[in-house]
C-alpha cells in the first residue's frame, strides 16, 4: 500500500521536471495515461485469477513486473521510452493495490474491516507526505529516476513479508481464463482514452478520427458484456452489477477517481508554472490530500458501523465539493496555502467517499467472489483516473492551445511545448517579464477550466451517493 501510495505523488511532483528534462510537454498526460489504462485492463484479470488461483502468486507476479518496470523508467533517456515503460510498470501495478485489498478483507470481519481500512489509510498518509518531499528532494539535489527507483526495496520488503506470513487454502480444480474479455475491455478502453488525449488538440472534437475512437469503444464495450454473458468464468461477472451497493460504490468510484487524478497530476502543476514556486511547494500542496485523506478515513473507519453507509459517503461528498470551489476561487496572489487547504478537503471527501464504498463492496459478496468484486470497485476508480487525465488533459492543452493562438502577436509562433521552459526554473528565468506574464495567466486560465471540472465531478459524486441503503448490510442480506 504504501509503494501505491507514494507512486502517485512522488512521480505527480517530479514531472514538471522530468518534461524539462526530456522535453514533449504535448505528451504530458500519456506518462499518466499509459500507467492507468494498463491498471484499468489488468485489475479485473488479477481479480479473478485471484479469486480462482489463490491471493499470493498473483500478488507476487504483479509485484515483480511492477519493479522491472520501475527499475526501466528510472533509465528512460526520452519522454517515449519512458511512456513505454510506464506501460510495463503499469502491467505489474494492477495487481498491487486491489489484491492487498482484497486480503484485508479475507482476514478481518466487517466490524473489523470498517477500521483496519482506516488504520490502512494512514499508510497513504505518511507515504504520500514523504512522497512529495522525496520527490523534490530527488529532483532538486539527485536526479529524478529516483521517484521510481524507490519502489524497490518497498517492493522487496512487501514479497517478503507475503511470502512468510499469508497462509492460505485455494480449491485445486482446471479454470477457464476469460481472454476474450480481456481483450476487448482492453481496445475499448484504449480508444476511449485516446479519442479524450488528442480530442481538441491533434484533432477536432467532431472528426473522423474521434467519432472513430468512440465508436470502437462503444462496440468494444457492448462485445464485451456479450462475452461475459456467455463466458464460463468471467473476467467481471455481470451478477456482481445486480447489488446496488456495488453500482453504487463503482459509480461512486468512477467519478471520484476522476477528481482523484485530475488533483494529483495538475497540482504541482500550477503551483509551480503559474504560481513560480519550486517542486518542493508545488509537493506539499498535494501534499495536503493526502493528510485530510488518512485522517478522515480513519474517522470514517470509526464511525461507519454507527452512521451507515449513507452518512458516511454524504460528509464525502460535500468534502469533494467544497475542496473543489476552494481550487476555482484560487489565485496566483493567494499562494500555495489557499490551494493546500482546498486539496486537504478533496483529501477529506476521498477518505470518507473510498472507506465507505471498500466496506461496503467486500461486505456485500462472499469470499469466492471478493476478489473480482474488490477489483471491479478498482477498476472503475482507475478508469476513472485514466478518463480524467485523459478528459483534463485535452481541456488544459485545448484551453492553453487557444490562448496561445489568440496571443500568437505577442508571444510569436510557439507551441505547448513553450510549457517545457515554465516548468524549469532557470530556463523560466530567461523569459521577458512581459512574456512570462502573459504565459502564466494562459496556464492560469487553462486550469481553472479543469477546476470547474473537478466542482462538476464533485455533484455528480454526491448525487451517486445519495442512494446509499441508510446503515449497514452484509452479504448474509443479500
């Protein structure tokens, strides 16, 4: 838990950076984009190998895949062999989060459950401090191949503790691999998340090569829940759809997912290329999530067997909300503490949203099954980030794009890639006051458009929530 944990912050501050460095700002969102597709297609297929081989061999697979790739992103000498080898790390990280999930829930009661998960999230806590200030610390006085290259020994240390201490009795019989959904989840998702990268940016939203992507994707997903129909043992059973608490948890996660990501990789961002402060600062304002994160999911670990689901994902969402309003009102002359305070209540609204729906989903399906149903919750979490990264992506480089294009008298024939300069600090120095100027109200304006974003994201989490059942139910109730 804690390597996923500081995956996401320590890259998220490290990249304004790592683009310096090897350049293509344009494929900015693809370093996170890549990673996330192969977590959205791998988390189902860990799950239900889980479910049918046992939770320690494919804990162990996931693990060690994850490493290599950590170990080759470190070495990455351009931004499209780094995207490459995030796409192999992301093969390994599949595995990770969901199955350690999963074997919380095999071992603990749901009275047990609500507050180990809290207990957990205090993980993410300390993790994601540390991440932002390792990653500033890595990129100012090392080199930033040690955002990844610190995996390792947490990897290490994970496989073995595994390997001694998790005992546990899987059913020997022939299984069916559902390849064919595999398959198909995997081109559905990729077109989905390619057509919002480059939709608006290297193509119009209406063109062929858009209306193209979604098409596949909408084929790709209809052919997809026809094989699970007739699959003998499918890769996400359809049946695990019929629980509302489950619809509810995974549409829940979906979109709070998106806020999640959109948070994570755009922070840093705009604390460092609007506001000017160095990775360090643009670090600890993220870094706030992840302390209103841990300590609202552990009170909300407390309390859940006595408020019900319901209260508990309400107090989320409102937390989504208000954090999100916080971030649309920001400005340059407020610094990076008016942006902390409204990524703490984002934190506040996860820890309460994500503690409610992993509870609630283990709690709702016997052991057989928990695996795929902890991995679907996953799932729709990543999918959600990889649809958010992808969809916020194309609205700040379309946004950007045109307030460039508008003031292309002023600032000459340049490009997206003008970003590469504002995120490094000495090369940020050898603009023209005037210039500068002019470059960080574009990045301002830009990202206030993906802030709207996230206060629309945050609705539509609270609306899904509302239909909680108001208390607790087990799978003996369903």
């Amino acid at each position: 838990m804690f390597m996923a944990a500081i995956e996401g912050t320590i890259v998220s501050t490290a990249m304004p950076s790592i683009v310096a460095d090897l350049g293509g700002f344009s494929y900015f969102s693809w370093v996170f984009s890549i990673f996330l597709l192969m977590q959205a297609v791998t988390i189902p297929i860990y799950g239900k190998l889980a479910d049918l081989f046992g939770r320690k061999p494919v804990y162990f697979l996931g693990v060690i895949i994850f490493l290599v790739g950590s170990i080759l992103c470190g070495l990455a000498t351009s931004m499209p062999l780094l995207i490459a080898f995030r796409f192999i790390q992301g093969i390994g990280a599949g595995a990770v989060q969901p199955i350690a999930s999963t074997i919380v829930g095999d071992i603990y009661s749901i009275e047990e459950r609500s507050k180990i998960q809290g207990y957990l999230a205090s993980v993410w806590g300390i993790s994601s401090i540390v991440g932002p200030a390792l990653g500033g610390i890595f990129v100012e006085y090392i080199h930033w191949a040690w955002v990844y290259w610190i995996n390792i020994p947490f990897g290490i240390l994970s496989l073995i503790g595994i390997s001694l201490y998790l005992h546990e009795n899987v059913e020997k019989k022939k299984h069916s691999i559902d390849y064919v959904g595999s398959g198909l989840l995997f081109v559905s998702i990729s077109a989905l998340m390619l057509a919002f990268i480059q939709g608006g940016v290297a193509w119009s939203w209406t063109s062929l090569p858009s209306l193209f992507l979604m098409a596949l994707f909408v084929l790709g997903m209809g052919l997809f829940l026809l094989q699970e129909k007739r699959a003998l043992e499918p890769m996400m059973p359809l049946k695990l759809w019929r629980n509302p608490i489950i619809v509810i948890s995974n549409v829940g996660s979906l979109t709070t997912g998106m806020i999640m990501i959109g948070v994570i990789s755009f922070i840093p961002t705009y604390v460092q290329g609007v506001m000017g402060y160095s990775a360090i600062v643009g670090g600890f304002s993220l870094a706030m999530m992840s302390i209103g994160w841990p300590v609202s999911a552990t009170i909300a670990g407390k309390v859940l067997i006595r408020l019900g689901y319901l209260k508990n994902a309400l107090i989320g969402g409102f937390g989504l909300i208000i954090g999100s309003i916080l971030l649309i009102t920001s400005e340059p002359a407020f610094g990076p503490i008016w942006v902390g305070i409204g990524s703490f209540f984002i934190g506040v609204g996860m820890g309460f949203t994500t503690t409610t729906f992993t509870v609630s989903v283990q709690s709702s399906v016997e052991w057989r099954v928990r695996g795929v149903a902890t991995a679907s919750n996953m799932f729709m979490r990543i999918v959600g980030n990889t649809v958010g990264i992808s969809l916020m992506g194309g609205i700040l480089n379309t946004r950007l794009a045109h307030f460039l294009e508008t003031h292309s008298n002023k600032l000459g024939g340049i490009d997206l890639d003008i970003t590469n300069q504002m995120l490094d600090a000495e090369e940020r120095q050898k603009f023209a006051d005037d210039t500068l100027a002019l470059l960080q109200e574009g990045l301002n304006i830009s990202m206030h458009y993906v802030f709207w974003g996230f206060l629309v994201l945050a609705i539509m989490s609270l609306i899904a929530v509302s239909f909680f059942p108001n208390g607790i139910k087990t799978n003996k109730q369903l």
